[in-house]
C-alpha cells in the first residue's frame, strides 16, 4: 500500500523560476530541441531544489518526478553544474567580504 502527499518547497517562486531560466539558457546554449527533455527546464529545477532542500533519496525523487535513474541523474548534475557556474570565484568572495567590512569568512 502506498499513499500519494504533495508537499511544498522553503524557496520563493523567484529561486525557482531563477534556477528555470538558467536551465532554459543552458539548453540553448547546447542546442538541445525543444521537446526532447523528459522534464521541462520548471520541473527540473523543482527536481533539483527539493534534492538540495529537503535532501529527498535519489530513488524516490526520481519516481516522483517520472524520470528514469539515468535521466534523473543527468538532470541533477546539469542542475548542479549551472548553479555552480552562478558562484563568484574565491578572489572575488573575499573582496565582496572585504569591502562589506567583514573582519572574518568562513569557507
């Protein structure tokens, strides 16, 4: 017996529709055909944010999300890959921290 719950994301509309546009930007970048994704660019990147906000199992998001365990993972890794590019670079952290007048950064 199983039993279906729906459940809400801790993240503002803006998070998700950010990491959306960033996943759409990436897909024209590489030339993907529009309709040949089995999640949209908006449900990838709810995919994404509940693996890194609620920590759900790899097997179960993938099951919640009508995904195969390999289309799953590269739809993670994609997601995690254009967030990472988002990242300022260490140097730059550390000039923001400074000029923000912060005596101290943990890393």
């Amino acid at each position: 017996m199983s039993f279906t719950y729906r459940a809400e994301l801790p993240l503002g509309d803006h998070t998700v529709l950010r990491l959306a546009s960033l996943l759409i930007a990436e897909r024209q970048r590489r030339g993907t055909r529009s309709g040949t994704r089995t999640l949209s660019a908006l449900e990838q990147a709810v995919m994404v944010l509940r693996w890194f906000c609620d920590g759900t199992r790899a097997r179960q998001l993938f099951k919640d999300h009508g995904v195969s365990r390999s289309a799953g993972y590269r739809c993670l890794h994609e997601g995690v890959a254009v967030l990472a590019w988002q990242a300022p670079y260490l140097r730059e952290a550390l000039m923001r921290a400074r000029i923000a007048g912060y005596d101290h950064v943990i890393v």
